[in-house]
C-alpha cells in the first residue's frame, strides 16, 4: 500500500514503478488517517499489507542481477552520501525504480514523512529531525552520468536535486528553495 495527500500523486509516485512492472497491485490510500490505522491493521485477510514507502519494502524482490547491480554503484553511492550526509540517513542504490533517477523511502523504524506531518498537524511540536533514505536507480541517465562526471561543483548540485527532487514528489517542503533555484539554473545553463 501506499498513503498519502493526494490520489493522482500517489498513483504516480515512483515508489511505484517496480510495482507497475511486476504486475503487483498496491492498494492507493489518500486519507491523511490512513497512514495510522493500516500499519495498526497489519493484514488483510491471508494478505500481510506493506508499506511501499519503507526502505526495506523491495528487497525480497530483487533478483541476484540487481544485488550485483546495487554492489557496483557502492562507489558512486558513497560519493553522493558524503554530499549529503547533513540531509539524509543513507544513500541507496534501488531497484524499485525504472523511469525515475531517484526516491526518498522512511526508514523501518522511522515514521513516514506524512507521519510526520501528520503528528505536526495534531500538535506535537518537538519533533526530532528524521531523514529520509535517498534511493538512486543505477540504469537511469541522469544517475549514469553522474557516475562519470569529473566536475566537482556539477556532481555536488545534480547529488543535491536529486534528493530535493525526490523530497518534492513526496510532497516534503524544500530547506532552502532559493539554493534550490540556484542549483538547478548552473545546471540547466550548463546544459545549453
């Protein structure tokens, strides 16, 4: 299953792509309490419910060519860590995603970002600051190209939107946009 604001989003969402292509339904959840009752209710009849937005949601899908894929990108996925270490808990490379370069997933024992938002709304104010899990697809070509770039200052902006990026699909407000905004124009500019 998958909860969140609103439906077309999250139909669309790519924590969703890996799901499309193995024919596997998810159960499309867009009332903000859904992210509290489903994981209290746990199953479905024979059918155990799971959170696609969880870190560890697709691993008993991946195939024995995808964990070599993962073990390659080891080297770029450190890379983009150190870039983000101050924003993310970890850097993955995924195999959830087939059209998106990247996604942000909650850890398993960290609450969701709309659990976040939602315990906000209902008035807890000293929330900790929870990071996400960036998870990068090894065969889209934004992600290949940055595995071979030598541009310092390119890699650094390209690591940074693809999380924010990321953060924005899930519906999480940016730190700063106005860095944001910068970063993207250096790259769009270096690209004309």
């Amino acid at each position: 299953y998958i909860t969140g604001g609103v439906e077309q989003n999250l139909r669309t969402s790519p924590l969703l792509e890996m799901y499309r292509q193995k024919d596997i339904e998810v159960l499309i959840m867009d009332d903000e309490i859904d992210e509290i009752v489903i994981p209290a209710v746990g199953k479905f009849g024979d059918l155990e419910l799971k959170s696609v937005n969880r870190s560890d949601a697709a691993a008993d899908l991946k195939t024995d060519e995808e964990k070599k894929t993962e073990k390659a990108m080891e080297p770029l996925v450190k890379r983009i860590a150190k870039v983000l270490k101050d924003e993310v808990k970890e850097v993955r490379a995924s195999v959830r995603l087939s059209d998106s370069p990247s996604c942000v997933v909650a850890d398993e024992n960290d609450p969701t970002f709309q659990m976040q938002h939602l315990l906000k709304a209902m008035g807890q104010k000293e929330m900790p600051d929870i990071k996400p899990i960036l998870e990068i697809n090894p065969t889209h070509p934004i992600v290949k190209k940055l595995e071979e770039t030598k541009d310092e200052t390119l890699f650094e902006d390209t690591s940074r939107l693809l999380f924010e990026q990321a953060m924005l699909i899930e519906g999480a407000p940016l730190k700063n946009p106005a860095e944001f905004a910068k970063r993207l124009n250096r790259v769009i500019e270096g690209a004309l």
